[in-house]
C-alpha cells in the first residue's frame, strides 16, 4: 500500500460538513439568527433541506473519532493534550473575541464582562456559563472525547486497549442512561459517544484491515446513533422528519466505510489541503460575522445576494484567522507547552538535571490481528473541531 501524508477525502467531508452547518444556520434555521425573520420562511426554496444541516455536527463527531485516535497513537496523555491545544485554542480564542465585540453591540455590554473569562477556557459548558457563540457546544462534547481519549493514551493505547475501551464505553453509556446517572451521563456523553466509538473502530479497519468485531463496533454505533438522532428529531430539532434524519445519518456512516476501507482515495486534489484547514475557523467565526453583516447590508441587498455575501465574508475571515492567528498562534503554542513537559521528562529519566533530555520509552508490541497486514499510517492530523 502507497503511504499517503493525508486523507484528502476527509478535508472534503469535513469542509462539506461545516458548509451544512453554515447553511443551516443561514437558510435553514427556524428560529432567530442573522436575519430579522427565521432563516427558514426567508428562503423556503431550500429550506426545507437546509434544516437537516445541522447533521453535520454527527458527521463531524465520526470523523472526529478517527482522527483522534490516529492522532493520539504512539503518544502519551501529555503529548496528545497539547497537540489538542495547540490545534483548538488559538482559534478559538479569536473567535471568542470576535463573539465578545459582537455580543457587547447588540447587547450593549451587558453581560460580557461575565462571559469573556469562562469562554476564553473553553470550560463554560461545565460551569453552566452561557457561550459567547452557540456553536461552541460541539467542542464542549469533544473535550469529553478527548479526556477519554487522554485516559487511554495514559494506560498505552494498543489494538487490544481499544476494543476493550470501546466495549466499555458502549456498554458504560447505555448503563447510565438506563440508570439516570447524571455524573455519568456527564461525563460519557451515550448521545454522542456512538459517532466517536464508530469512528474509532473506523479507524481501526483503515489502519489494520476489516474484521466481523470492528464491523460490529461499527454496527451497533450506527444502531445507537439512529436511535440518539431520532430522539433529537422530535425534541431539539422539532418538526425535522425521523426517517430522513435516519437516511443522512445512515449515509454518514456510508461515506466514513468508504473512507476506511480506501474507496474514496482516489480524492487527492491538493487544494482540497486549505479547504480542510478553513473548516474549524469557519465553524467558529460564521454566524458571528453574519449577525452585523447582514444588518448591515439586508435589505439594501435582497435576500439572495445578502446570502452570498454573508458566506464569502465568513470564508474569508475563517481564511484570515487561520493564516493570521492559527498558523502562528499554533507554533508558538507548542513551542511553549512542549518546553513546559521538559521538567517532567527530566525527573521521568532520574536526570535531575532539568536539561530537558526525554526518557528512552519502549514501546509496547502492536498487537495486529491475525492474517490481517498493518498498514501504514496517515502522517497528518486532520481534524480541528
């Protein structure tokens, strides 16, 4: 098998996901946004589809789960901690002040003050705190991911540390839900967790071949995922139709088997590269620019044209905040964190010294499943979120 540096194929499922949401929240939003009627009675055209966009977040979360766990293999809980925060924070923390100059317009400062500090850790969902943009929820799901994540890097990730992990997570979260457990509810996420223990087990079958076990990881997600999403169909999102959820759910789960077992490779247009990279900012900044903008411009412009303008403008500040504050922010973040580990290693390897020299690790044997050759794996990390 060809090494590969990245899967193309992703950058394009992430980019067309975060459009969905972007859509969404434009045409296909039923209650108040950007413009000063729901985005849906504004353009029914295509609001009717538009609405089910915000499914890109559940195909978001699948790709997510495989990316993670390429990302975190070979790495210890510290390293893959920073490599999270070096990936999500500078981003986000320009997103935040941009969510914060816009909150104090059209609020006229009140509140901000109480919101810059608990949004800035990226913590205020657990401190029941409001966000400054409401699509930081999402990451608020994926901190839990990454803690579980975090908790198996620390016991040494392995083919066989993450059957068992995934089994138990499983099962752990529709044992809590059947208890009404909120502690552990919290912190397993059973709405959530089949997209991310799917997408694990997804790349699992990338990296080590298909067996029936890591089908049936993948099956019984799908199965819960069906049931989570529908649950969501006629509570959070009313009035969305059960069955279509069920199709876009089901053909998520399609397009990430088409991407585990190699179908999609055939994608390598490189341009596809900044597409993937303009995803995080551009789920981040959107509906915060659009606020004023189409203010600013609606109904000077009519609809259509105010909605072109609204999506150009949000890819071109995502386009700004990564080349202006993700990619400098990102290096100068991990220079930091990574000479912070410095001490830690040093006392690991009973130097003393404090001269930064890292401890020589063995690493545990990889367990590959029988008659199935290990492939190579994906050099880059993908995901953002």
């Amino acid at each position: 098998m060809t090494r590969r540096a990245r899967l193309r194929e992703l950058d394009l499922l992430r980019f067309l996901a975060a459009l969905a949401v972007v859509l969404y929240h434009f045409t296909g939003f039923g209650n108040s946004g950007p413009w000063p009627e729901p985005a849906r009675r504004l353009f029914p055209e295509i609001g009717d589809i538009t609405r089910y966009g915000y499914l890109g977040v559940d195909l978001f979360f699948v790709i997510s789960g495989f990316v993670i766990l390429m990302s975190a293999w070979g790495r210890g809980p510290g390293e893959f901690g920073i490599s999270r925060l070096v990936r999500l924070m500078p981003a986000y923390w320009a997103s935040v002040l941009l969510g914060v100059a816009v909150y104090a317009v059209f609020r006229e400062g009140h509140g901000v003050p109480g919101l810059v500090i608990p949004n800035m850790t990226m913590l205020q969902g657990g401190l029941g705190v409001e966000n400054v943009d409401a699509v930081y929820w999402t990451l608020w799901i994926e901190t839990h991911f990454y803690v579980l994540v975090a908790v198996l890097a620390g016991i040494g990730i392995t083919y066989r540390s993450c059957l068992v992990f995934m089994a138990a997570w499983t099962f752990a979260g529709v044992f809590a839900d059947e208890a009404g457990n909120k502690l552990l509810q919290v912190m397993l996420v059973p709405t959530w967790s089949p997209y991310f223990i799917a997408g694990m087990a997804l790349y699992m079958i990338h990296r080590f071949g298909p067996t029936l076990l890591l089908w049936g990881y993948v099956a019984v997600s799908w199965l819960l995922a069906l049931h989570w999403s529908g649950w969501r169909a006629g509570s959070a999102f009313k009035g969305s139709d059960e069955l279509v959820v069920g199709v876009i759910v089901t053909g998520i789960f399609a397009l990430m088997i088409l991407v585990a077992t190699g179908r999609l490779s055939r994608i390598r247009w490189n341009g596809l590269t900044i597409f993937g990279a303009l995803t995080y900012p551009l789920y981040l900044v959107h509906s915060q620019l659009a606020l004023p903008l189409v203010d600013a411009v609606y109904p000077e412009l009519d609809r259509w044209a105010a909605l072109a303008v609204a999506i150009a403008a949000s890819m071109v500040l995502a386009y700004a905040v990564h080349r202006l504050v993700e990619r400098p922010g990102a290096a100068w973040l991990k220079a930091k964190l990574l000479a912070s580990l410095k001490p830690m290693r040093s006392a690991v390897a009973g130097t003393g010294t404090g001269s930064g020299a890292a401890p020589v690790v063995s690493t545990p044997r990889e367990t590959v499943p029988a008659q199935q050759p290990a492939q190579h794996q994906p050099g880059a990390e993908l995901v953002r979120h």
